[in-house]
C-alpha cells in the first residue's frame, strides 16, 4: 500500500518537474530522473509534449511584445546624475583622475589644444626659470669665493633673443625647437613675443647671427631676432 | 571574449561607476521590460517602471548579497514595482489573492477557436490566464527560472511554486480545450 502511495507521489513529483525540465532548469539528478520517468511513462510523454508547446509559445509571446524606446535609458541615467545618493557616492569616492578625465572630455578639441599648448609653454617657462635661478646662484656662489676677483672675469650674462612662434605651430613642435636649439623660454608672453635664452654666456656675435638666421627658416618660428641687452 | 560577469557590474555600480549601470542596463532591460509589461499590460507604464527598477538598483546596489542571480534580483524588484502600482490604480484596488485569481477579459474563446493555428491559440490562451498563472508561466519559460529562483522573486515557498505552476498548466488546457484544441492532457 505504501509502496503504491510513494510511487503516485513520485510521479507527481515527476509531473511537477515537467517544465523546468523543458526549459534546462533542473539539476543534473533531477533531469535524470525525469527523463527515466519519462521513458517508461507514456502520459507523462504526452504531457511532456504540451509542457514543450507551451514553452515555445511563451517565449514567441514575450519576444513579440517588443522592446522599450531608447529614451529609456536617457532618462534614467539622467535621473542617476539628478540622483542624492550619485552626489553622495561621488565625493565619497573621489578619484583626481576620473576627476580630470571627465573634465577634458567635456571639452572640445580646439580648447584641448590650447590647453595643451599653455602648458607646455608653461613647463618650459619654469625650466627656464629654474635654469635661470640656478645659473644666478651659481653667479652668486663664484661672486662669493672669487671676492678678490673682478667682476668682469666672472659668468657673463646670458644671450637673450626675442622670438614669436607661428600661428599654426603645436606644442610639440616649439618644444622640439626650444631643444634642437638648447634654448629656454625666460620670458612672455609680451603680445606673442617671448624672451629666449639661447645661452647662458655671451656668445660672440657672428656665431649669434647665424643662430638667429637658422632660427629664421624654422617654419615653427613667425619672427625671431636678437634682444638688445638691458 | 571575456565579459564582466553581473555580479562584477553591481559591485562597480555600488562603487558609483555609471557606465557599469549602463551595461547592465543594455544586458537586463529587454527581458525586466517584458516582464513587466506582462503584468501591468501598458507600454509606457512598463517603461516608467524598468526606470524604476533600474534606478533601485543604482541606489541599493551595495546591499545585493550575491545569494540569487542578478537577474533574479532586477525580477523581484520589477515584480514589487509592478504589482505597487497596480495598487495604486483606483479602478484596480484589488487585494493580491482577487487580483492573481482574476484573469484578462480580453477577447472570448470563441473568436480565438475560429483561428486555425494552434499555436496563435495556445498564445491567445496564454494571455488569457490569471495575472498569477501568466507570472509563473513567463518565469520559468521565458526568464528561466529555476524552482528556487521563482520562489525568491515570486517570495512564495518552493513547493507553492510547483503547485502554482502545475494549475497553470492545466488551466492552459481548460482553455485550449474551450477553444477547440484536444492536446490529451489534461
């Protein structure tokens, strides 16, 4: 009696099962004892039958119903940025390089390349700078330990030339020059003229006039030409 | 190809990385639609709640345990949003057990019988269940969903859910029947 029992129930077990069955849901033990069942159980194959039927119909009904417009997704990831919990998630986790990530991508080319033309300018301004502090100090300490010597057999001032760069010229490309020429910007902008340095000693004039006129056919450079000392 | 697994997505979405939310989105938002869809049976409410459901998920993504699949997660939520604002309709103020037990109105067994394909047929009766019967139908065929899956989203026990499932299937038949189509069970 009880063996009859357990094996109904079993079978019910089995017919339950029917439909994760079709649809590849089940466990690997599970999936065996249903296709066993099913193997010897010929009203179960039937009923198997209309569980597969139902299956593929209800996947055709669901991918009839189509799918949401695109401005789903502008909504909401506009109603993320509007969000309390984004601005609060943003501070808490704030990263310098999404930072400026996000704050170069918002600008346009045309200002990235300015940008990037100031700041290369810039970073050669501050070596120049530096080399220029650095040359003083070194005038500084000679002055010091050559107290007794005149002033005349010491480091000589720099030769300094005014210079303006073509409209069309890129960063790169003065950089390039600025080192070709082992020069350093010192000074300038003034208008668009800037003061290089393209020694830190005097140099004799011919050899002067000859670095300027080779500066004169550099495509990079608009105008170039010696600074009369101060 | 290699792609980021969902579990990895609501962990950067937890850290607050949008384009995480963004992929997610593009992976689940069909499916959750349809789901939706099935329920409420508007196409721009569907659309107003999978931006809610998303927009849960961006705000509560910390607090996923990873103890059922991610999709199963973004399931649940859609359901909780869907039946609240059926809820929420004035002419549908129906506590859950009348509202599951109620099925469409929409067109009569009649006017689906005089259509010679079986399968238009079996896809009329499928709309034509109780919105409790359509849940669990969709569920395990077309979400795939695993007895236990359905339980979590579905927050009923696992043998509820065999039971539910097996009166679905029969009702599916009664219909079938009254609209013409002997299938032999049941």
């Amino acid at each position: 009696m009880n063996t009859i029992k357990n094996k109904v129930s079993e079978r019910e077990e089995i017919e339950a099962l029917l439909p994760w069955h079709a649809a590849g849901t089940l466990s690997r033990r599970e999936a065996q004892k249903v296709e066993q069942a099913l193997a010897s159980d010929a009203e179960l194959a039937t009923q198997y039958e209309t569980v597969r039927q139902d299956l593929a119909e209800t996947i055709g009904l669901n991918e009839s119903l189509g799918a949401p417009s695109a401005r789903v997704m502008q909504r909401l990831m506009a109603d993320i940025e509007a969000d309390a919990s984004t601005a609060r998630r943003t501070r808490s986790s704030f990263s310098l390089g999404e930072w400026l990530s996000d704050k170069l991508s918002s600008f346009s080319p045309r200002t990235l390349a300015w940008s990037a033309t100031a700041a290369a300018l810039a970073i050669v301004l501050q070596a120049g700078l530096l080399a220029g502090m650095f040359v003083n100090d070194r005038q500084g300490n000679l002055s010091y330990t050559t107290a007794s010597v005149p002033l005349e057999q010491t480091v000589k001032p720099g030769t300094d030339a005014l210079i303006s760069f073509a409209p069309t010229a890129t960063a790169g490309e003065i950089t390039k020059l600025l080192q070709t020429y082992k020069m350093a910007i010192v000074e300038g902008p003034s208008g668009d003229m800037y003061t290089v340095r393209l020694a830190v000693t005097g140099i004799p004039k011919e050899e002067l006039s000859k670095v300027i006129k080779q500066l004169q056919n550099e495509k990079t450079v608009r105008f170039v030409g010696q600074k009369s000392a101060d | 190809m290699q792609t980021t697994s969902d579990e990895a997505l609501i962990g950067r979405i937890a850290g607050g990385d949008k384009l995480a939310m963004q992929v997610l989105f593009a992976r689940h938002h069909v499916r959750v639609y349809r789901f939706v869809l099935r329920l409420v049976g508007d196409a721009s409410r569907a659309e107003d709640l999978i931006n809610d459901v998303f927009l849960d998920v961006w705000r509560t993504a910390d607090k996923f345990e990873a103890r059922s699949q991610v999709s199963t997660w973004l399931l649940a939520i859609a359901r909780y949003k869907a039946l609240s604002a059926l809820r929420k309709r004035p002419d549908e103020e129906l506590d859950d057990e009348t509202a599951g037990a109620i099925e469409d109105p929409g067109d009569d067994p009649e006017k689906a019988m005089q259509k010679k394909d079986t399968s238009e047929i079996l896809r009329q009766c499928l709309t034509k269940l109780s919105a409790e019967h359509r849940e669990i139908i969709d569920l395990v065929y077309y979400h795939e969903k695993s007895v236990e899956e359905v339980a979590r989203i579905v927050g009923v026990p696992e043998n509820t859910v065999k039971t539910r499932m097996f009166y679905a299937r029969k009702r599916l038949g009664e219909l079938l029947k009254a609209a013409g189509v002997e299938r032999g069970w049941p």
